[in-house]
C-alpha cells in the first residue's frame, strides 16, 4: 500500500487509515506496509515502525505484511522485531540495496542470520531491478528448509522463475509482483500476488482471484476444465478474461512513475492517496490528466467510494 503524505512531507495518519479500509472494502486479502510503494527508502525506521503499528491497530481482517528491507541487517531485524511485537502476519524483506550485486554466498548468509533471528514468518522479496541484487535460485534452495521462511515474492517478471520457485519452495508461500503472471501463479499452485498496481484498482487483482476460486482451480489454457461451468458460454474462462482487464490497466498505469501514478489515480477515484515524498515527485497536472483519462478511457470506475 502506498503511504499517503502531507504537503509538509508528515505522513497522514487518516488517510492511511482510510486507505486500509478502503483496501479492506474491496475484497484485499491482506496489505504490504512499508513496501516498495510504500516509499519505505524514504521513512525512517520510527516512522516504519509507527505505519506497522498503526496497520495492525486498524487493520479490520486485512492480514498486514511488514515490510521491512532494508541495506543494514541490524535495521532489518530491529524492524522484524518490532513487526512480531506487533503481531504482524509476516515481514517482506529484500536483500540489501545499496552493494550492488554482492557474491550470493553473501546473499544467502545475510538471510540465514535474518530467519535466524526472526519471530515472525519472513518473506523472500525478489525485485532486482531496484535492488540490483538478485536471489538466485540455488539460494532459495539453500534457504528453503528454513522454519521461519514463509514463501517469496518474486517481482523478476519471469515466468521461468515463477517455475523454479515453486518447484524449489513445497509448502511455502510464493506470490509474484508482476501482475500479468497473477492467473499464472495461482493456476501453478502459487499464492497470488502482492500488487503496486492494485493501490489504483484493487478490485481488478481481486476478481481474477475470485474467478480463480469460482471455477474450481482450471488447469492452464488448452486443458480440460476441472469442472463444468468452468468457462463461459463462448469458451472464455472468466478468470482468463478479468487476467486481461486487469494487463491493461497495469500497462497504463506502469507507463507513469511509480507510485506517483497509483496516488494519481486513488485522488481521482475520492480517496486520500497523499503526495509523494522527496525526491520522489507527484505527478504533474498535465501527467495526472493524462493518466485519468486513459483509465477513463478503459471503462475503469472514477468516482468516488
């Protein structure tokens, strides 16, 4: 979830209060603090730890996820620490984002002393397009027995890693971050996704989950259905079709910064999706205009909760 800030650069403690709830309404299962849309390079690590807290006291049902990467082992367990005091459902932790590239054997030890540590289920987060540090797969092998790993989120885009994760993950949670492998993840046996996109439209990510649990667990595309009923009249399969709903307008909003864009629209549709924080910039007049009516454009809902 992204974290909506004051003019003054303060985060606004309403309106991500009203965020969860809204988040809540739409049918999320669960939502990611302190994530990469979050801005979490740019709080510090009281405020990461006040956004943790102030999640889990009005939270409602939403499941809240930690994030809490960060490039200092000592912050990221502090921040574990405090995310299990918490009662948080798990922590989200990148690998360190500063070193670029470091030897994996470095990777995999860094981990190892984070679940080592942990009292709280962690997260693998795999995004090395902004941390410039992947975890292989051997890793994750390495890492894999380890009680306290909860699963992965793998944001590579690859859907040949999709493969190896859950080939080398049984029985942990793996989610992708790239919202067009969603029906892919969960047709594989994955858990869905953690999703920048769904701050716009939650309810797109949503559905295709729900069309997913509908029609019983279909194979994948060129297979019989599970069960009858399982594709639409015309031999669609809902869930393939809400796939698609939910690709285009992930392709407009990627188009824009991130999450800039995702504030951008959250302000058009009556929520409080606050301002960026520096040197991260909204969206300018003529950018947010755009945006809105391309949404408008795909028939995507604009008013207000």
């Amino acid at each position: 979830m992204v974290t909506p800030f004051k003019e003054d650069g303060s985060i606004d403690e309403l309106a991500f209060v009203r965020l969860l709830a809204w988040h809540e309404s739409m049918g999320c299962a669960g939502i990611v603090v302190s994530g990469t849309n979050g801005e979490a390079a740019s709080l510090t690590l009281e405020e990461r730890k006040q956004l943790f807290s102030l999640a889990m006291t009005h939270r409602g049902k939403l499941r809240i996820i930690a994030g809490t990467g960060s490039s200092n082992l000592g912050e990221t367990n502090q921040l574990n620490r405090h995310a299990a005091g918490e009662g948080c459902a798990a922590a989200l932790c990148m690998p360190p984002y500063y070193f670029k590239n470091p030897p994996q054997e470095g990777v995999r030890r860094y981990y190892e002393k984070v679940l080592d540590a942990a009292k709280i289920p962690i997260l693998l987060y795999n995004i090395p397009q902004i941390t410039d540090t992947p975890i292989e797969i051997e890793t994750v092998r390495a890492l894999a027995g380890h009680p306290n790993l909860g699963g992965i989120k793998d944001s590579s885009g690859s859907r040949e890693f999709l493969g190896q994760l859950l080939d080398a993950m049984p029985g942990k949670m793996v989610m992708v971050g790239a919202e067009p492998l969603l029906l892919e993840c969960l047709r594989s046996g994955g858990g869905g996704t953690v999703s920048g996109a769904s701050n716009a439209y939650p309810e797109l990510a949503v559905n295709v989950v729900r069309l997913f649990d509908m029609e019983g667990s279909a194979p994948m595309e060129g297979s019989a259905p599970s069960e009858p009923g399982a594709r639409g009249s015309d031999g669609t399969e809902p869930s393939r079709v809400a796939q698609e709903r939910l690709n285009e307008m992930n392709a407009v909003l990627r188009a824009y910064p991130v999450p800039a864009g995702a504030k951008a629209v959250l302000k058009a549709r009556g929520l409080p999706g606050g301002h960026m924080r520096l040197p991260l910039m909204d969206l300018d007049a003529g950018q947010a205009e755009e945006l809105v009516g391309k949404m408008r454009d795909l028939g995507l809902p604009l008013e207000g909760p």
